[in-house]
C-alpha cells in the first residue's frame, strides 16, 4: 500500500468519523496513513481513539474565544500540521472555524463533513433544522473548507430518508451512519488525486464505484 498521503484529523467530540476513516485504511481501503490527531477538546473522544491506535493524538488549547482559536492556538494547530507533514487536513467534528492563516498555510487542501445536504441548512444541529423545515430528503455533505460557514466547494453528498416518526435523534442517528460511508470514499478519492476543483465546481476525475460518484443513497 502507498502511505506516502499523509492526514492529519482534525476534531473537537466523539470521534466517530476519524474511527470510520482509520478502520479503512486499516483495511486497506484508502492509500494513505493518519499522520497525527488534534483536537481542541482535552477529553474529546478523538483523541482516545487516536492513542488507542497508536495514532499521534494531541490537544491544543482554543484560546480566549468560543468559536474560533485565538492566534496562539491557530499558529500551535498549524505548526503541529505542518511537522506532521501532513497533505490533507481531515475536519470530524471540529467545531470552530477557521480563520485567514490557517485556511492560507494549507489552501484548497482542508475538507469537512456536515450532517446536511448543503447548501441547505449550514451551522449547529442541522438534523434538526432539517426536520422542523419538513423536508422529506436529509443528508450530508462532504466539502472543501474555506472562509465561510460550511460554504466551500462539494465534492460529495449522501442523502436519508426522512421517516413522519423521525426524532431528531432518530434522524441524526441516520445521518451519522452516512456520514461514516461516505467520508472514507471522498478521502479515498482525494488520496489517489482524483479530485480536481474548478471554482465552485469539484471534479470526479473518475469513477471508483458508480457511473455518479458523488451522489450516493
Ligand atoms: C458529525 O455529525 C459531523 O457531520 C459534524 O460533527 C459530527 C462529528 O461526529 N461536523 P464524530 O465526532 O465524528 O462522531
């Protein structure tokens, strides 16, 4: 396998999607190794994860501000990153945003997952804004990370159904498990270079595992 593709996981809660990411490269589904875990949260069940895989796992302090990191912590996340050598920045759960300076030091190389179809519904719990809307059709999206609030380039998108008995909890749960399936196939895609962005738009230089890579049900 080439584990020359190195990633650094990026998150702030329980770590779900880095454990779906990990178990595929375990199996030898993504060519590529997670480089190091940070996270901004000392007790984050990312990090247990990560050092229960012998993964290099680190907390960082935010800093003064609630959602963002202060300077300090910006320049402590960056340089963690960039010892790590990392060539892709995996976002789980992080949740702050970021800034001018880190976006810069790692551009058009930073993804996140977001528990929505985009563009609907960006921010906190968009399960259940999803729900209280009515929409019949959920989802999430996998997207490149830029200045705004999960507003960057989509490069790949899984929806659920909506059931008239949904809770939010019951829909968060669905759209949790399709977040586990699809992250780790937008990561492989990204680790052997087949994704290519043209403004707005994210190109499937190729086909992995249906004729429509990037809409998956
Ligand atoms: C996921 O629902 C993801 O969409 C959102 O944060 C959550 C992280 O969950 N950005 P986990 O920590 O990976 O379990």
């Amino acid at each position: 396998m080439n584990s020359s593709f190195r990633i650094g996981v990026v998150g702030s809660g329980k770590g779900s999607n880095f454990v779906a990411l990990a178990d595929a490269i375990a199996a030898g589904k993504i060519p590529a190794e997670i480089a190091v875990v940070l996270s901004d949260v000392e007790s984050a069940g990312i990090l247990a994860h990560a050092r229960g895989r012998k993964i290099p796992a680190q907390f960082i302090p935010p800093g003064k501000f609630r959602t963002k990191l202060d300077e300090e912590a910006e320049r402590a996340f960056v340089s963690a990153l960039q010892s790590a050598k990392v060539d892709l920045i995996v976002l789980a759960g992080f949740m702050r945003v970021l800034k001018g300076d880190f976006l810069r030091a790692f551009a058009g190389r930073i993804v996140n997952i977001h528990p929505s179809l985009l563009p609907s519904f960006p921010g906190l719990e968009a399960w259940k804004q999803a729900l209280d809307h009515g929409v019949k059709v959920a989802g999430c999206t996998v997207h490149f990370v830029d200045a705004g609030v999960d507003a960057g380039p989509i490069i790949a998108q899984q929806t659920v159904p909506v059931f008239e008995n949904d809770t939010p909890e019951s829909l968060h749960r669905r759209i949790h498990a399709a977040e586990h399936e699809l992250y780790p196939k937008c990561v492989v895609a990204l680790a052997r270079g087949e994704i290519s962005v043209a403004g707005r738009r994210v190109i499937w230089k190729k086909s992995q595992t249906c004729s429509n890579p990037y809409i998956f049900t």
